[in-house]
C-alpha cells in the first residue's frame, strides 16, 4: 500500500518536494496528495499577482513532470473552497482544512509552517516539517561590517550601508554590484527558513506586502509591492550596549532616575541613540532590584534577560496593557510611543501606578511634551510626565521637569485670571523655562527662558513676557498679514485689513476684549495702509459669478492690490493664467461690479505690492 503524504500550500511555496523527487527521496511507494483548496490559493494568490502564487504553482508543475517518470501517484483531493473559506483564509481555514484531509486520509502532513507541524502532531497526525535552509551566502550578516549601524539593500540599486555612530554617520555603497530581485528573495528566504525545527528569524509585524523581523539582534523591515514599488530590505542592529555608567550622569539625576522620577519621556531624533540609552534605565532598574518589562513591536531592545519583552496584539497593546496590570511591574519601557491610542495606553498606564518611560521621536525636548497636548488633559501631563530626557548624538542633551501649580500667568495681570499652569523647569539650573496653560479651548505654550529680570530693564515687561510670537499667533488668527507696533509696557498697536476690524472687534468690543485678557494688555486696532507700487495695466472680463482682471503675464505669481476710489480692497497673488479672479458674491466682487454698471470703471486701480 502506497505511503500517503499530503501537501500544504507552504511546501509548495517552498519548493522543496520537486528537490526531493530529482534527489529520490520519493519513488512509486509513495502517493502525493495535493487539497484542491491548495491549488485554488495559490491561484488567487498569482491572480493578484502575487510573487508566492506563480513560485507555487510553477512548483506544482514540477511535481507532476517529475513523478511521470518515477511512476509516483499524484491526486488532487478535497472540495472546492467556499465563499466563508475564503473570507477565514487570514484566520487558518485553508491550514485547517488541509490538516483535516491529511487526517482524513491517513496520510502524513508536509509543511514548511512550523505551527502547522505542531498542531498536526499534537492532534495525532502525522507530520512532516520541511523547509529548505538556504546557503549562507544569502545571509543578510554578510553585509554588515564592525562600523555598520544599518544595511540598506534595494532591488536595482548597489547595497548601501549607515557607517559610523549616532550623530555621525554615512550612507555608503558597500558593493559595485547592484541588487536583482533573485538575490533580495534568497536573502527573504533565507531569513524565512528554518533550522533543527526552529525558525532563523522571529515574525513581529505581518501585513500584505510588508514583514518586520527579529534576526539574531537585527531588526529587519521587509517590503515589496504594493507597499513599496519594488522589494527593499532595510536591517539595523544596536551598534553598543551601554550602562548607565557609561553616560557619565550628575549624581543628582541618577537619584532622580533611582527614586524620584516614574513618568520618564526618552526623547530624539530616529538614530539619535533612544533606545540604547532605554535599554540602560532598563539594566539599571533590574540591578536595583525591580521588576521591568517592555511594550514594543518589534520586540528589538538589548535588555537583560530577565526583562520580559511584551508585543501587539493584532496591532494593538491594550490586551497586553491588561496583563500589565496582572503582572504588576515596578517600571514598564514603552518603545516608540507614536498613535493617540499609544499616548492614551501610556498615561492609563502611568495612572494606575506603574511607573512608565516612554521612547519617542521629537526634534527638542519640548516637542515630546507637545505630542501629548491635546491627547489627554493638560493638567493630567504632569502626573503622566515628570522628566524628559533629550538624546542627540548619543549623549543626554536637554532634560526638563515639569510639575503643576496654580497662579497667573506669566504675561497676565489680573489675579482673576489665575488657572492650572504647566511649568516646565530645566533640570539643573530649575528655571522655568516655558508655561503651558489654558484659555478657553486655547493651550497656550509660553516660552520665558530668554526674559530679562533686570529691575528696570525695558524688556522686564509684560509684553516680552508674553514673547511677541504669542501675540502674533493670537492676532494671526484674524489676520496673517497683521502689523503689530509695540507703545509701551502693556500696550500694543494692531494693524490689519480694513474688511478684518469687524472681526477682530466683535459686537460691542467683545472679540477685542478677551484677547486684551488673553495677552494681558491694551490693544488698538487701525486700518493697514498697503505699501504699494507702480501702477498695473489691466483689462477686465466677467464669466459666470466671476469677474477677471488680466494683466500682463511678467506678473503672475505676484502681490498687487486692489483700490477702488482710492479706497484698499483687498491684497492677493495673480494667478498662472496672469489673472485676479474676485468672486461677485463677495463684498469686494459687488463694489467692483456696481463700478462697472455705473460706468465708474476709471476707479479701479491695481498697484503692484512692496510688501512679500
């Protein structure tokens, strides 16, 4: 009676049962069986042109060419998938029926998915798992020399590499040969096989087109279409394992880090040496005696051993959060804090008493603090955050503490005004350096590190307290092209359009007054005179609720303005088609048109403008 084997669409991806016919391994004692559902996915698969349902199917050929002369039986069993099997795919329907034919037949399973093996034979079917070990050659260490911090390889370009340190670094060709799509998909097979009956690379990530990798201490990103336009292989591994020590820190801030400090923001540039110097806290934390784990995909920080390394969940850490919870960690390093959900998971978690440090990207220091305004409350950030720590380099830049308290804010004066304020102190001189609070639905973020405190001193007032980038951008919200002209100490003179006083006024002065509230001082407001130029020659046309003023094409993409009896309009860009349209309906479009019926045309006047 002929020896069973049953095929799984992984094997037929793999290729290695054709080897084993040419090797003959197999002969007319062996009957292959291969689940329709098989064949049916692997044609979908190459009907969206897919690389893995052509290399399956041209397997599948194979087979049969081979076995016809070696008189080895090949069937094709099982049912046609139905419309809820193809809805499961992703969910391990096709693995289950296939695993439920081989059982069917008595036939042992061959695979190259590990899973799949185990589940067979802990069930009690047969199995046999198979991949093919590719030759070292394809080993992506092979790129990697002892200056590389990460390796590039793209399909048509010559392999780069990054060389040097954090801060310091190259992007360098490693190689004269450019890459093929052979050479790419060895190197994924390769780092997609398997060894004694274990896998060489650990999947964290998994999405159609895109596969993120643990290799040995490499993290390897992996894309192809549609993701990418062609397959790029991208592999960075931690070029040192530091410990606190090596950071050379004040005694001050490892007593902070030791006992104070339990909402840690770890903040940087990408490369700039975040997750090393994590990594470190997470050492530091263990040899004091606590309890550390990770949140992190992938999974790819040098931590010691007894540091549990904890993924997603289909994309997402609130199952895991959960656990945590169960678990109870001193100190929990969340890797990569990117999506509001990241932000929300974060604080949740800092709030039910684990102390958390969180890594995330930022250009300064503050920027990390700003990523979580508007995210959770703000006078919950201080309870959520207590330290950031700026990386740049390599090395601690910056580090900030932030604590809360109430009182009136820099810039304001009356003492009604007094609310929640963020204040934001440089670690080791403990000046304030910014205050965060909130005006209405406003937050407003202060900068105060560059005021002078002189008694005296003519910047010791509340206008360069508030800075004049602050009153611009309460301004600007009205008018962007406003002029501002500082009178005194708590006064300020504010030109803009004339069709903007209304706004910026409001009925019965009320815009106008809680923005003197907001800035804490006196505000005038006047009309802007334009700074213009030489008179514009322009013709005018009209087209459905539109009037055109053309002029000569030397002035598109220019500022003109706009008059009527001398009387400014408006300030705007001729556009390519060296027009300036003006809607009819608008204020402006129904003085220009009452013009032109009136036969006053003679009024309109376009300037060239001096202002940018």
């Amino acid at each position: 009676m002929p020896k069973k084997i049953v095929l799984d669409t992984s094997i037929l991806i793999d290729g290695l049962i054709s080897k084993k016919i040419l090797e003959n391994q197999f002969d007319d004692s062996y009957e292959i069986i291969i689940p329709r559902v098989a064949i049916d996915e692997l044609q979908s698969q190459a009907c969206k042109h897919r690389e893995h349902g052509f290399v399956g199917l041209e397997e599948l050929r194979k087979i049969r060419e081979l076995s016809n002369p070696k008189n080895i039986l090949i069937k094709i069993h099982g049912e046609m998938p139905s419309v809820e099997d193809i809805r499961l795919a992703k969910n391990g329907r096709i693995d289950a029926l296939i695993f439920d034919l081989a059982k069917k037949e008595g036939a042992a399973l061959y695979t190259a998915d590990y899973i799949q093996h185990i589940t067979a034979l802990a069930s009690g079917v047969e199995s046999v798992h198979n991949r093919t070990i590719y030759s070292d050659t394809y080993n992506i260490e092979n790129y990697f020399d002892n200056d590389s911090m990460s390796v590039h390889l793209i399909e048509g370009v010559k392999p780069l590499a990054k060389k040097g340190m954090p801060g310091n670094f190259s992007l360098v060709p490693i190689s004269d040969k450019k890459l093929d799509k052979f050479t790419l998909n060895e190197i994924i097979n390769y780092l997609f096989s398997a060894y004694d009956k274990q896998k060489v690379s650990n999947i964290e990530i998994s999405f159609e087109g895109c596969y993120v990798l643990m290799y040995k201490n490499l993290r390897i990103v992996i894309t192809t279409p549609p993701v990418s336009n062609k397959i790029e292989i991208t592999a960075a591994r931690p070029i040192k394992r530091l410990t606190i020590e090596d950071y050379h820190l004040d005694k001050n801030l490892v007593q902070r880090l030791s006992k104070d400090a339990e909402g840690i923001l770890i903040a940087g540039r990408p490369g700039s040496g975040k997750s090393t110097f994590a990594s470190s806290i997470a050492e530091h934390y263990v040899q004091n005696g606590k309890l550390v784990k990770t949140l992190e995909s992938p999974r790819d920080l040098q931590v010691p051993e007894s540091v549990i390394q904890y993924g997603s969940f289909k994309n997402s850490y609130e199952k895991v959060a959960d656990l945590l919870l169960l678990v109870r960690p001193d100190f929990t390093i969340f890797d990569e804090v990117r999506r509001i959900k990241d932000f929300e998971l974060f604080a949740d978690l800092r709030l039910t008493g684990i102390g958390m440090i969180g890594v995330i990207h930022a250009n300064e220091a503050l920027d990390a603090i700003q990523r979580f305004i508007g995210k959770i409350e703000l006078g919950m950030i201080p309870h959520v955050i207590d330290t950031v720590i700026f990386i740049n380099g390599g090395k601690i830049d910056k580090i900030y503490e932030l604590n809360l308290t109430v009182k009136v804010p820099s810039g304001m004066i009356e003492q009604d005004l007094s609310r929640p304020v963020v204040e934001i102190r440089d670690f080791y001189s403990k000046e304030v350096e910014y205050e965060i609070y909130s005006y209405g639905e406003e937050n407003i973020i202060i900068p105060l590190k560059n005021i002078e405190s002189k008694p005296g001193s003519e910047k010791n007032n509340k206008i360069n307290k508030l800075a004049e980038s602050k009153i611009r951008e309460v301004i600007a919200r009205f008018d962007p092209q406003a002029e501002i002209k500082i009178i005194s100490s708590n006064k300020i003179k504010v030109a803009v359009a004339k069709e903007k006083i209304p706004k910026i006024i409001g009925r019965g002065g009320s815009t106008i007054s809680e923005i003197e509230k907001i800035l804490g001082v006196k505000i005038d407001v006047e009309s802007k005179v334009p700074s213009i130029g030489n008179e514009i020659p322009f013709r005018i046309t009209e087209s459905g609720s539109r009037i055109y003023l053309l002029v000569d094409e030397s002035y598109i993409g220019k500022k003109v303005n706009l008059f009527l009896n001398d009387e400014s309009l408006v300030s705007n860009q001729i556009g390519k088609r060296s027009k300036l349209k003006i809607d009819k309906k608008s204020e402006v479009g129904r003085k220009v048109f009452n013009s032109i019926m009136s036969n006053n045309q003679d009024s309109i006047k376009l300037y060239e403008s001096l202002e940018p």
